[in-house]
C-alpha cells in the first residue's frame, strides 16, 4: 500500500470532518505526505477558508511513502463515518493504481470494509500569508459555543464582535431583538486570582481595539470543533484581514476557519 493510516481515536477523527462537512464543505481534497494529513479547502460561497492540519502522531500507524492527495465527497464520507464510535479502530489505505480510499471500521466484534470513490478536483492551491495579529484572545471553546449558541437566540444573520481594552464583546440584532455579550479577558501573564475558577478568556495580545460583523452561522459551525478540541478556540483579529478561529488539538494539530467580514452592502 502507498497509503496506511490505522487509528484508534476513530471517533475524534470523525468529529473532525463532520466538522468542516458542516461549515458547509461538500469536496475536498485530502493532503497525505510525510508530515501528516493537510486539507485546505473554501466555502461554495468564498466567504471563508478552512485549514486543517494533522501531525502524523495523531495516527496509531502513518506510512506515506510518496505524498497523496484523495479527492473526496464529504457527503459520502461523512455517511460511512456516521456509526463510529470511541471502541472502534479506522483505517484508511490506497494503492497508486486505486480509483477508490479503502475504508475499514473495526472493533472487537465486527469489521466494517468500504471502498470509498474518490475524485479530482481541480483546486488551485491557497496561499493563507503570515499575519502579525495585534489582537489574539483565547476563549474555553465550549464557552464560545455557548455564547453563540445565546447569540443566536434573538435570529440574527450576523454577528458583531469587538474585541480589545481587555474586553470580548460580541452583539448581534435579529427578528426578535438585539443581544449583547460582554467577556471580560485576563492577560496572560497576569497572576491569577486565588481561589477562582480559570479565566473564560485569556489575552495573548491586546495592541488595538477593533470591530466587524461575520456571518453568524460560520462562527456557530466552527464552533462545534468544542468537541475534539479542549485547549480554547483562539481568535485572532486584525482589521485588513480576515479573522482567524484556530481549534488547536493533540499535537501540532489543529483546525483553522479564516472568515471574511461581511461589508456594509452585505448586511
């Protein structure tokens, strides 16, 4: 096989592409090489970006002898992945001359086979550039799911965030009213309150203060990401460019959205 990868956190990994299925992402490619598996891949709509980085650590067994890319319809996958659970071991392989991904769901009892399809998607490669951010804050990843979940309650399309001065403020005006949302933030390196629980958002920088709108339901979709990833979603904000939402998992692992900010026309 020119491609073996045996995992036995089968359940994370299936969080994960249902996950990017629902932001909503349809096709993708899958990026094998040495390093690990890459996806890299936009919304039917160009609104946003998505990046998904996987260490090969995060894999029980990773052989890659020459790098792949598998195109793959999420719709199918996420299908077969749908009985997955945290007993099962997945493995994935592919032959040079395949026209198909073998996939395998194993457990104690029983052993599942498919032969996935997969396609060629004519995908021009993105260049995402480095940005210096001068405003990053990390926010506990199921408090950020809930406060858009609250968000969007009143049924906004958009949502307001506003972010410096040591404050996360996120707003939003919908059909049945308006709603606002205050999270006070503590440096990082400020010495913690004895006693106290640990900080819902924490300030790796703070050099400016700034505001835009984004689509509600790009930000609630990314959010699911609480799920498989603990570490916080951290939430890079510069005013020129998109704002970033990184979900940082095992590692050297994580999951990126870069969402563009909606302009006035758009509201």
């Amino acid at each position: 096989m020119d491609l073996t990868i045996v995992n036995k956190r089968s359940l994370g990994f299936k969080q994960i592409l249902d996950t990017i299925h629902e932001l909503p992402i349809t096709e993708t490619n899958l990026n094998f090489t040495h390093k690990g598996l890459d996806i890299q891949t936009m919304d039917a709509s160009h609104v946003s970006v998505v990046i998904l980085n996987i260490d090969r650590e995060y894999f029980e067994t990773y052989q890659c002898e020459t790098p792949v890319t598998i195109g793959i319809n999420l719709d199918i996958l996420t299908k077969l992945l749908k009985s997955v659970t945290k007993l099962d071991s997945l493995t994935l392989a592919k032959r040079q001359e395949d026209d198909y991904l073998y996939l395998s769901i194993n457990n104690k009892s029983r052993t599942q086979e498919f032969n996935v399809p997969i396609f060629e998607f004519n995908t021009d490669a993105m260049s995402i550039p480095e940005i210096e951010y001068p405003v990053i804050y990390t926010v506990d990843s199921d408090e950020f799911g809930k406060i858009l979940n609250d968000i969007s309650l009143v049924d906004g399309r958009d949502v307001t965030l506003t972010m410096g001065d040591k404050r996360l403020i996120m707003s939003s005006i919908g059909d049945l009213g308006t709603t606002n949302i205050t999270i006070d933030g503590q440096m990082v390196d400020e010495t913690p309150i004895p006693s106290s629980s640990p900080p819902i958002c924490t300030i790796i920088r703070d050099n400016d203060a700034l505001s835009a709108s984004f689509t509600l339901e790009f930000l609630r979709n990314i959010s699911k990401a609480k799920i498989f990833s603990k570490q916080g979603a951290i939430i890079s904000f510069s005013e020129n460019f998109p704002l970033c939402i990184c979900y940082p998992f095992g590692v050297n692992s994580n999951l990126r959205l870069h969402l563009a900010p909606k302009l006035e026309e758009d509201s």
